[in-house]
C-alpha cells in the first residue's frame, strides 16, 4: 500500500498504522508517541501526541478526514496522503495535547531522576508552549510504597497505560491497573503486588516520565553525567543484554538497551538490574548508542571520537598538516 507523509511516499504493508510508516520513512516524519509503545501489543490511544492530519483518505477517497487522528491508531489505505509537521494544525492541535499532559504534571525536572531522558520533557521542548494556561491546584496523592526497588511517583503519571500493558504481557499476574476515570484516574495501589515478580523492574524503562523510577539509583548522579556502555552476561532469566551507566569503574545502574524510538530492544530480569552492579560480573561490548541531540550524549566519548574523527576528515581536505607531522 502507498502512503505519501510530509510529501514522502513509502509502500507499506497491509495492517501497518500510519505511525509504523512514519517511522519506517524516519525521524523527520514520525510523530512523538508517548503511549504506544511497538514491543507490547494493544498499547497506543491514550495520549494523543501521535495526532496527524489525514489530507486525502484513500485513492478510492480523495477526501479528508475532518479531524486529527491518532496515528498510532490509524491504519493506512492505499494511496491516503498525512501531514504531521507540515501541517500548522496538527503542530497546534499538539501543543493543546501537550498542555493537557502537563496540567497535573509537577515541573520538577530540577529534583527528577527522569530528567535528561524524561519523553515529556523533550515533548514539552519540541512541542509545547511556553506558559500554562491552567490556574487550578495540581492534584496531589497519598505516597504509596512500592518496595526498596522501585519509587511510584503517582503525581507524576500522565497514564499512558505502558506499566499496565507490560504487567499483563510480561508477569504472570497482572494485579494493577488504572482506576476511576478523567480527573480521578490513577494507577490502582496493586502496582505494588506485581514488584515482586522477576520482570517488574521493566516498568521503570517504559514509563516515558518520572512516575516510576529505580530506587537503586535514586539521587546518585545526573543522567547526563554518566557513562553509557553495552554490557552483556550469561543469565537464564533474560538474555543478559544490557546497558549500565557508569561513574568511573562504578555501575550507578543498569537498564535494558533502548532503540532509535527509546523502546527497549529486550526486556531484561530484576537479578540483572539490581544485583548486578559490579563491572566484573558483565562482558563491556562498547559504548551505547546514543541519540546526538539527546543530553546524554554530552562528553560521551563515542561522539567526541566521531567528532574528532570528522574534524581531522575536514583539515586534511582543507590541506591541514596535524601538529605532530609538521617540519
Ligand atoms: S506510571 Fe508511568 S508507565 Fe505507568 S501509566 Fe503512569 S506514566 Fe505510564
Ligand atoms: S502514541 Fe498515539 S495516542 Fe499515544
């Protein structure tokens, strides 16, 4: 099936939403997605940041869809054209989605262990505007304990159902959920009765805010400050691939791989995120890959290595003698 988004046209096969395209087309057309989430099934419908214009439904029918639609939950026809940031409307119409994720969402981004790598932060920067029209109190909620693994900051959830999906697809009893509805929806106490199970751990990594973070690594360092590294062990729960974020010799965490979209390429086991926190019990295989644009990437020696690596490129076409070689 042809689908033309921002004036790209790509063939796609049938079933894949226009997100899917998006994103096979790459980064300069694919909408953010806060909720969907391609490595668990049924996520997706809940934020509404992937909001698209569908300018020509289909060959059979030239006609527009006459409001935003979801893209993660829109599949394509053949021969629908979209626009996402070519279209004006669709860039206010997120900026109106973006001020309703951030209106009960605290600006605590200076005190938040998610901050450099939060997707509502960076959503909130691409995306949103800078003031908040809302006068009204946030909404506040009793501290629920969670266990000396992981902290629920509930205040902090824009209910993407992520943690949900991954608990029912991933651990054997799915005991949480999201309960009551609009204002008073919150995700439901039990979250705390799936924490024990070997896999829990994993709703720290697709929680795209702060509201569920590692405890293990809680206040210890600024994101963007640590050392990103592949590192991978021999373990009969998961397949051992991971990431750690070093301070030195020090592992101050460890979380799964995330991919271009910043989803996890595989779900790794609690023993591997928690207790193993010494570099000797994993294999280093290099340093991650990581978005350039990302905070992250800051002083992480494989952009400087590629930055410097391009620098020598330009002076030797400019004709550059490096300082060692000179007569
Ligand atoms: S706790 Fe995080 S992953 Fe769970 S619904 Fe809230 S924002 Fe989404
Ligand atoms: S990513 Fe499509 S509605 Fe959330």
């Amino acid at each position: 099936m042809k689908v033309t988004i921002d004036g790209i046209e790509i063939d796609v096969p049938k079933g894949t939403t226009i997100l899917q395209a998006a994103r096979m087309i790459g980064k300069k057309v694919a909408p953010p997605a806060m909720c969907y989430y391609s490595k668990l099934k049924t996520t997706g419908g809940y934020c509404r940041t992937c909001i698209v214009k569908v300018t020509k439904a289909s060959a059979q029918n030239p006609n527009p869809i006459p409001k935003p639609v979801a893209s993660c939950r829109t599949e394509v026809a053949d021969g629908m054209e979209v626009q996402n940031f070519t279209s004006q409307e669709v860039i206010e119409a997120r900026k109106g989605v973006v001020e309703f994720l951030l209106i009960n969402h605290p600006l605590d981004c200076p005190i938040c262990d998610q901050a450099g790598e939060c997707k509502l932060q960076d959503l909130g920067y691409e995306h949103g505007s800078a003031k908040t029209r809302y006068e009204f109190k946030r909404r506040e909620y009793e501290m629920i304990d969670i266990g000396d693994k992981i902290k629920l900051h509930m205040n902090r959830c824009i209910l993407c159902y992520r943690c949900v999906k991954l608990c029912d697809q991933l651990t054997d009893k799915r005991v949480h959920g999201v309960i009551h509805r609009g204002d008073a929806a919150e995700i439901s106490t039990y979250i705390k009765n799936v924490i024990d199970n070997d896999f829990s751990g994993n709703v720290i990594d697709v929680c795209p805010v702060g509201a569920l973070t590692d405890r293990t690594f809680r206040f210890k360092q600024r994101v963007w400050f640590t050392k990103p590294v592949d590192a991978k062990r021999n373990c009969d729960k998961c397949s051992g691939k991971v990431r750690l974020w070093l301070k030195g010799e020090e592992v101050l965490r460890v979380t799964a791989r995330m991919d271009e979209w910043g989803e996890v390429e595989d779900f790794i086991c609690n023993a591997c995120r928690f207790e193993k926190k010494r570099k000797s019990d994993w294999t280093i295989e290099g340093p991650s890959k990581i978005d350039r644009h990302s905070v992250i990437s800051q002083n992480h020696y494989e952009h400087l290595n590629e930055l410097k690596v391009k620098a020598m490129k330009q002076q030797k076409a400019l004709g550059f003698m490096p300082f060692d070689k000179r007569p």
